[in-house]
C-alpha cells in the first residue's frame, strides 16, 4: 500500500517538474530545441531497434553534443527558471483580487500622473513569451510595482528615462530597455519612435504596452502589432485587472487579443457596468 503510494507520489513530483519547466519555455526559441531533442531521440530509438549502427552511432554523439550546447546557448531561458524557482513562483498561484488590485492601482495611478504632467512612458507587461534578451541587456531592477518608482523613472532627468520597463505580475523586472521598431507603414507620422517601438515588442512576444505621448498627453495600449489610442482611465483599469487576475492560457494570440477588444469595446459602451472588479469573474 506504502509502496503504490510513494510510486503515485514520486510520479505527480516529477510531472509537475516536467510541466513547469516547458511551462516556462513556452513562446521562447527554446521550445524549437526541446522538439528537435524529442526528435532525435526517437530517430535513435529507433536506429537502435533495427541496429542501424552508424546511424545510432551520429545520433548519440549529437546528444552528448547537445548536453553541452544547450546550457550555454539558453542560459536565459534556464536562468529564468532557477529565478521562478527561488521567487517561489514554479508552481503559479492564481493571484488574489486583493492583491491585484493594489498593483493596478499603482500602475494606473502612475499612468494618470504621466498622462497628466505629459511625461512620455513605455511600460511593458511580460505575459508568457519571455523577454529576457531585452531585460538583460537593461539596467535589472527586480524592484516592487509601486506609483513612486514608475513616475521616477520617466522623469525627464532621470538617466533610466529613455527605453521601456517591463515588468511583470510581481515585479518591475528591468529599466531603460530598449524595443524592436514595428515596421509599420500604416502608423500616422504623428506617432514617433515610442509607439514603434511599443508596437514593434508586441509583433515579436505577446506581451502589453502602455504607450504614454509626452506630446499628445494621452495613454494607448499596444498589443498583437495593434494600437488603441487615448484610453480611458476606467478602461486602463479595466485592462490591468484582466492581466493580473482575468487571462486565461492557452488561447492564442488571436484569442488574446479578442478578448482585449472586446473588453474595451464593451468599457467604451457602458464604462460604469462592474467597476474594476468586473474581470475577476
């Protein structure tokens, strides 16, 4: 009885190792190897079943090859997961309305105060694809989400002004990141390198940018390579609380974004239906 319980027990450990780890490798290059691996160790089950020698032979070579290789060529990936792991973020709790909603206020607070004094901002929101090549090569915060840090950072005299931050469900991960222009000849002249570059993150990873125009005075919302512009403060509130608490997996980047309009045609119609608690359900 012991026995089967501990083999149950070993086995649901061991499951839930596997499934965090590809948990963290989805939408990263790393998904591409893990298939490659997958493949080539059926070939070489498969060479060693009808004893094709030479063949098994190049094949194990090449996996040994690839212990090596893989470390080194995705320690981004790895060191990401060794940091979920210390954080005690490897197994994924569905976060609090609570506790969401004091990062969302901090966050739209922010974006208010920015909108209003007219302080250009890029604040990019990590959802599943991985951002590391832009958050390493930046100035590494892992600071708490607050008003205070965000607004310090865009002011104009700050040295981390220029870029992005990203951050994502806990953490303000990295400063002063620098984004992938969006080659989008459709975008108005009046739109400049802040909003190319809000646009031009989501064309690559799945994530959310607020886009605030130092110009204009107004908030838009980058997500998918589409731009919604001068949003609402309801609707940004509305839109952080989905991200934090409201999102749910494994639905596409089509789906995402369906969603996402959806959620600020339906803001724009009735904007005081369910208040910022409105996503939770």
């Amino acid at each position: 009885m012991w026995a089967n319980i501990r083999s149950l027990l070993d086995i649901a450990i061991v499951s839930l190792i596997i499934y965090r780890i590809f948990a963290v490798l989805v939408g990263t290059q790393a998904v591409q190897l893990v298939k490659g691996v997958v493949l080539l160790l059926i070939l070489s089950g498969l060479a060693s079943l009808f004893r094709f020698r030479l063949l098994s032979y190049f094949l194990g070579n090449s996996l040994l090859a690839l212990s090596f290789a893989v470390p080194i060529v995705f320690q981004p990936e790895l060191r990401k997961m060794l940091v979920e792991l210390g954080r005690g973020h490897f197994y994924k709790r569905q976060m609090s309305a609570d506790e969401a909603e004091v990062r969302v206020n901090q966050i739209a607070s922010a974006l208010q105060y920015l909108k209003a004094h007219k302080i250009g901002a890029l604040i990019v929101l990590q959802r599943e694809d991985s951002l590391t090549r832009y958050t390493e090569t930046a100035i590494h915060l892992n600071a708490n989400i607050t008003e205070e840090l965000i607004e310090s950072i865009f002011w104009v005299n700050n040295p981390l002004h220029d870029g992005a931050i990203v951050l994502d469900r806990y953490k303000i991960i990295s400063a002063a990141c620098y984004l992938p222009l969006a080659d989008a000849p459709e975008i108005s002249r009046w739109y400049g390198t802040r909003h190319r570059a809000g646009l031009g993150i989501t064309q690559v990873s799945d994530a959310l940018v607020f886009i605030v125009s130092e110009q204009r005075g107004e908030v838009s919302l980058a997500a998918s390579g589409h731009l919604d512009k001068n949003l609402k403060d309801f609707q940004i509130e509305r839109l952080l609380m989905h991200y934090f608490v409201g999102e749910q997996k494994n639905k596409g980047w089509k789906g995402r974004l369906h969603e996402l309009k959806k959620l600020l045609w339906t803001s724009n119609q009735n904007p005081d239906a369910g208040g910022m608690g409105g996503l939770v359900n």
